[in-house]
C-alpha cells in the first residue's frame, strides 16, 4: 500500500525493555510518499497491554498510522489519482446487535400472542419462530450494507 505523510514523521524503535516504542531523531518529512504495510503489534503502554497499530516501510521503516493520509484509489480515466474516504461497514458487535434484535422480536411476539390468547406453549414457539426470523433478517440487513466511496 502506498501512503503519504501528514507532518514530520519520527521514525520509531522498538523498545524491548518496556515493550513498546520509542520515536528517533530520524524524520521523515512532511509529503513523503511510502510504500509498506499496516502492522498491528501488541506492546504495553502505562504498564498494561496494549495493541500498536503501525506503518512498516518496505525499507523497514516504522510510523504510527495517525500520521498517514487516507487511502488514494486511482479512478480516474486519464490515471490520475483522486483523494477518497472508503467507508467500511462495522462489523464490531454483529452477533451482540442480531442478538439483541432476536430477542426484542421474541419477547414481544410473545405478548402479542399470549394477548390473542394462546397458550403458552403456541406463545413460545411463536416467539421462538419470531426471533429466528428476526436473527436471519438482521443478518440479510448487515450483508446487504455497501462500502460507501466519498471524495474528500
């Protein structure tokens, strides 16, 4: 991937003593243009853990990403690169949201059917069909969410 600086860049070492990093003399000016990968690397900070998340350089070269332009996407006709924002859809808390609406759904299928007078058991297996339906609509809903493209 190729990225390019913000600011002045320091370069980072990694200290092996506190497992984490430490920034160096070394610059790399404002405007360079890098190519590598992002890194995600587990340290301590303030004595607890801690996940890094960094540039590596081809060169070896290693930088926090807050210092690292977005993504550039080539979609011009004439090859000329246009700055966009590529938004992902979240899929931090998917089970815990379609969860969640499974058994909101459950729960007032069960109401509404115990308030028509079914029995308990009918109620239950209402419920029960209510809040897998529920489960697979929300799961359909998540896949069908697009990645959203924005010029800056």
């Amino acid at each position: 991937m190729i990225v390019t600086t913000l600011e002045n860049t320091p370069i980072l070492i990694p200290n092996d003593s506190h497992k984490n990093f430490v920034e160096t003399d070394k610059i790399v000016p404002k405007g360079s243009t890098l190519d590598g990968e992002f890194y995600n690397v587990v340290g301590k900070r303030k004595g607890k853990e801690f996940t890094y998340r960094l540039f590596k350089d081809k060169d070896g070269i290693l930088i926090y990403t807050k210092n690292i332009k977005p993504m550039e996407i080539n979609l011009n006709a004439n090859g000329e690169a246009d700055t966009r924002i590529v938004n992902l859809p979240s899929v931090k808390n998917d089970i815990l949201t379609h969860s969640l609406i499974s058994v909101a759904g459950g729960v007032i299928a069960f109401a509404v059917a115990k308030k028509l007078g079914n029995e308990n058991k009918k109620a239950f297996m209402i419920a029960g069909a209510t809040a897998i339906i529920g489960y697979a609509l929300a799961s359909y809903m998540n896949k069908k969410q697009q990645i959203t493209v924005t010029k800056q």
